[in-house]
C-alpha cells in the first residue's frame, strides 16, 4: 500500500463521513492538486519521512507523529524513475478500533471496503468526479 492510496482513502472516508455523520473522522483538510486531492498535515509527514529529513527539536510535534506512524507500520521509501513513494506494510500489532466509534468504524469499512481494489489512478478520477472537487479552484481547500 503506498501513501497515495493512503491519502486518496482517507479523503473519501472523510468526504463519505462528512455527508452522513456532518463531520470528520481525523479533522484532516484536503486541498485540491491538478493530479488529484491533498491532505495538507498527512502530506507534510510523508514529504519529511520521504526525504529523510532530521529534527534538531524532538519537541516537534511531527516527531511524535511519524514515531506513531512507525510503531504501527513499516514504512520503505521506495525510489522510482522520477520520484519517491513510501510504501506501507502492516505490522503484527492488533488495531484498537476502540478509538474510533461506532458510524466512524462503520464509515472506515464501507470505503476501504468499496475502493480497497482499485488503483491510484482510478481513485483520482473518481475525486475529480465529485462536484465537490470540480467546484474548487486548484490549491483551494475541498472540505
């Protein structure tokens, strides 16, 4: 699973948790790109786990983000032609779905569910499908 499916899954269980429940799941803003939809937090990790970036404050906040991302996951930077991707792989840990409630778990499956299949190009024209996506000017915010 590599961090472009990651982000365009999340937006669509945002988008779907926002039209049936009236808000977000992890409060994420999604902007949009000429290739697609944003996550302007999520987006920022990645780009510092891609580019091996180090912190002189390990007070940052960011820090404690990636370490969490990597407590749970093994994460390889896997380098193309011309650019990077970071590619995820599940650990032997148990998901606690504890932390999420009932509709945000029931919101989680139904979209991974529904798009655990299709490609990264698919799920970006899907976006581009949306209204939603279509109204906003690009670099904008979505939602």
């Amino acid at each position: 699973l590599n961090h472009k499916k990651i982000v365009l899954m999340l937006f669509f269980i945002e988008k779907n948790h926002l039209d049936f429940c009236g808000k977000k799941i992890i409060n994420e803003t999604f902007i949009k790109t000429s290739r697609g939809v944003k996550p302007l937090i999520l987006d920022e990790l990645f780009n510092i786990i891609i580019d091996e970036i180090d912190f002189e404050d390990e007070e940052d906040d960011r820090v404690f983000f990636i370490q969490e991302l990597m407590d749970f996951l093994e994460i390889d930077i896997v380098e193309k032609e011309n650019y990077k991707e970071l590619k995820f792989y599940k650990l032997d840990e148990e998901f606690d779905e504890s932390i999420f409630t009932k509709d945000e778990i029931t919101t989680i499956h139904k979209i991974v569910t529904l798009y655990k299949d299709t490609s990264v190009r698919n799920l970006a024209n899907e976006c581009f499908s949306m209204q939603k996506v279509r109204d906003t000017i690009n670099d904008e915010v979505i939602f």
